[in-house]
C-alpha cells in the first residue's frame, strides 16, 4: 500500500488567504492530498480537517504544514502531537522550517548516537522521554 501525504493549510479568519500554503505544499509535494480549515485557536484539538487527517494517518504517511505555526499555536500541544505522531511513524514536513521536520529530528538522534527505544514500562517511556528533551 502506498503511503499518503497530506497537505494541512489553516488560516484563522475568511478575510485571510489560505492560497499561499496551499501553494506552497503544493510546490514541494504536488501529490498531497490537501485538506483547508478555518479555524480560530490555540489548540490543535477541534480542528475537523486535522483531526480527520490525525485519524486516518498510518505509519509511513507525511503531513506536511506550511509552518509549524499551521500545526499548533502552543509549544505544549506542538511537542505532545510532534512526538506522538514521530513515535507512530508518521513524516511531519514543516515547508519554512525544515530544520524540525522529523526526518531531521531523526537524523539528529543518529548521528549523536542516542537510539533509545521504550520497552512500554513507564520507566522505559521516562528515559525515551529525557531523551528527546537531552537531544532538543
């Protein structure tokens, strides 16, 4: 099965112009499956089209997001959905901000030599978590 990249573009009032983003995706991943919200908040949690995308998203799949900013408007809830979605196997592509894009996020981790992985104990989950703050 082929994996999906989803384009998510989100502005927070209909007097703002979405076209940009979704350009911008587009430019880089002409494949992605674009999904357009307009939506007003600092939480990810009540965005239809997101969460739509947050559902149906598998292990190999990419989101890519114009800006971090279009992902989360909080550093909390962006570093809980970033490492959850990293965690499931899920590409996160942020177009400005290549450098936090999972796939660099990964290869920090290698090529500093930490490759610690949680055997599900929650001792496991604590020291996979000092982890990733250690490496930020």
């Amino acid at each position: 099965m082929k994996n999906t990249v989803y384009g998510y573009a989100r502005i927070s009032t209909r007097k703002q112009s979405i076209e940009r983003q979704i350009r911008n995706i587009l430019a880089v991943y002409p494949e992605a499956d674009i999904r357009k919200e307009i939506y007003t908040g600092t939480k990810y949690q009540g965005r239809e089209e997101l969460q739509k995308i947050l559902k149906t998203v598998r292990k190999g799949d990419t989101i890519v997001f114009d800006s971090v900013s279009r992902m989360a408007r909080n550093a909390d809830d962006g570093t809980a959905l970033y490492f959850d979605l990293y965690d499931k196997g899920i590409k996160l592509v942020f177009i400005k901000e290549r450098h936090i894009d999972t796939e660099s996020y990964k290869q920090a981790l290698e090529s500093s030599g930490i490759q610690i992985e949680s055997d599900g104990t929650a001792e496991g989950e604590l020291v996979k978590d000092i982890s990733k703050a250690i490496t930020k």
